[in-house]
C-alpha cells in the first residue's frame, strides 16, 4: 500500500528465522525495520554475519539514525531485542547474574530487553505467576537497562506486579510491551492488564499489537481444547480501537510476534507446556495467527481494516511506525 512506502513501517517484535526469504516477505508488506530475535554472542556473531553477507538487502541497526539510513537505501534495518534477560542469568548466576555483560551486548546492538519469559526468575516475576514483583536483582537490572538506553520490555512475558514495580520504578522514561494482547477483552495470563497498559501510556511509551491467535481468544476455560479457533481479522482490529479508547493512539504499534521458519513441531511436550500451558497456548502445533494477518505479507490488511474503521491516516502512520521511533529516539538517543 501506498502509506506503507511513504513511511517507515516497524515490526516491532517478530522471531522468525532470518533468511532471504523473510527479507522478501518484509518487502513486500512494505516493512522497513524489523525487531527480530536474538541470543547469546553466538546468535549476534550468526546474525552480523548474515547482515554483512546480504549488505545490499540488510542493515543491522543500532540507531535511529541506521534505521533511517536503511530505509532510504531501500533496504530491511534489523534491530536486536531480548524477550528476557535470562541469558544474564545463565552467563552468571541466580544469585550473581552476569550484569557486566549487559554493557557488552548493548555495544553488539542489544537495543530491547524483557525482564521474564512466562516463568519467574531471578529478576522477577513472570506472566504465570503475576503476583511476584521485582526482586532485588530485578531492580538493578532495570537500573542498568536505563543507564544504557536499552527499551525496556515489560507486560506480556513479564507478570503484572513485575511490570508494575518496573513502571515505578522507570520515572521519566518511556518503558514498552513488545508484543501482547488485551487481557479485557480475552482472559489469557500472556494477555495484559488495563493497569499496565496505561502505565506504559503514562511513560510515554508503545504497546505491540500480537497477531498470535490463542491471545485473541484462549483463556483457562479452554484448557482441554487442542487448537484455538481461528478469529477473524476484524476481532484482530478491535484490539486497535480498545487501545485508542483506553490509552491513545500514540502508544500504539506493530508486535505481531510471527515465528516463520522456525520449524516448530507439535504437539507440546510437558516440559514445553511447564512454560507454554494450555490455558495459555494451543496444545498442537503449528500455532494460528488471525486470519486476514496470519503472515507479515498480510500486514496491509491490517492498514486497510483501520481505514474501514474510518482511522485518519496519521494516526494509523503512528501505530505503522512513528510510535516505535519515537521512544526509539528518546531512549536510544538519534
């Protein structure tokens, strides 16, 4: 669509596979920065190397200023997050997580960290335990992600009090949640509080919209369903018109949390399930996107309902993209 190549579109947080063939996927739905996955130093030597081996395609980007610069050359920037700051967890200890290292991967390109996946950890709590707060060790580790102008990541993946003491502990800084849906409108623990929603808005922050189908319409009383019905697009859009109502439309962005190419099998073991369970995700996999934005290439549907739903083009300009560089900007600096 046109208003996608007038602009920069952000993908806000997407772990599909980087390979030429999600390079083409992200051309065509007109996307210009990607938030793609990331790891240990192994996983940031691999993707470097890919950036370098397809220069001509894609840019790794540390600054607003390289994804500027990407998106003038015609080419993908890719920006590197954490889900969660586990790996500080796994380099150090559970009572001594590797904090110096964090330094280290910020100077690799490490420009987005969570705090928990799901589980709780020596940071604090997860999703599926929403009542454990930040611990000791997550307060510092929200202290360093400031001092070094990483976004922080929270909601989603991090549980409710977490995200809370995170959000008080943040005065003055835009904090995010990367990709998430509306616990309101679908009971599911990976869904996101009102209260943590609006304090994200409160901080000046950017709320990513997830495309992940058992978010829309998955909830405990579902535990004993293997596969989540599929939801259409539109109940996918008012996920859009809640956020506009409840927090603004300039703390709206892209987070659909796409997993293309990653291979992934099913049905969920139990271990898998200790972290993944089914009152929150689909027992047999591959997992369901909505229908009408089940892939990247579907985004501008996305784009064409808002319109339908008579959304101003500069504010759908706004959850497109500007949104996402504007803390981009503020936290990372240009």
């Amino acid at each position: 669509m046109a208003v996608h190549r007038s602009m920069i579109v952000v993908d806000g947080l997407d772990p599909s596979a980087l390979s030429e063939e999600y390079l083409d996927m992200l051309q065509a739905a007109g996307v210009s920065c990607w938030a793609g996955a990331i790891g240990d130093l192994e996983g940031f030597a691999l993707k470097q190397a890919f950036c370098e081996a397809h220069s001509d395609r894609i840019l790794f980007a540390k600054s607003v200023k390289d994804i500027r610069a990407a998106h003038g050359q015609g080419k993908i920037a890719f920006i590197a997050p954490w889900q969660d700051a586990g790996l500080l967890i796994s380099e150090g200890s559970c009572y001594a997580p590797a904090f110096d290292n964090l330094r280290a991967y910020r100077e690799l390109g490490l420009r987005i960290c969570g705090i928990a996946y799901n589980l709780s950890n020596s940071f604090g709590g997860g999703c599926l335990e929403p009542q454990i707060g930040l611990t000791r060790l997550g307060y510092r580790l929200v202290e360093e992600i400031h001092r070094l102008r990483i976004v922080l990541d929270i909601g989603g993946h991090t549980g409710e009090q977490a995200s809370l003491d995170a959000l008080a502990a943040s005065r003055g800084v835009p904090l995010v949640c990367t990709h998430t849906n509306i616990r309101t409108l679908n009971d599911n623990p990976r869904c996101t509080s009102d209260a943590v929603l609006e304090g994200i808005a409160r901080s000046g922050g950017v709320i990513g919209v997830c495309a992940f189908n058992d978010f829309h319409a998955r909830s405990r009383y579902d535990k004993e369903v293997r596969v989540t019905p599929q939801v259409s697009l539109e109940q996918h859009l008012d996920q859009y018109d809640y956020l506009r109502r409840r927090v603004g439309v300039d703390h709206i962005g892209l987070g659909p949390d796409f997993i293309h190419g990653r291979g992934l099998q099913g049905p969920l073991s139990r271990e898998q399930q200790e972290i993944m369970p089914p009152e929150a995700y689909s027992i047999d996999l591959p997992w369901h996107y909505v229908a009408g934005f089940a892939q990247i290439t579907a985004l501008p549907n996305v784009t064409r309902g808002l319109m339908q739903r008579g959304w101003p083009i500069g504010d759908i300009r706004k959850v497109l993209g500007e949104n996402w560089l504007r803390v981009y900007e503020q936290v990372w600096g240009a």
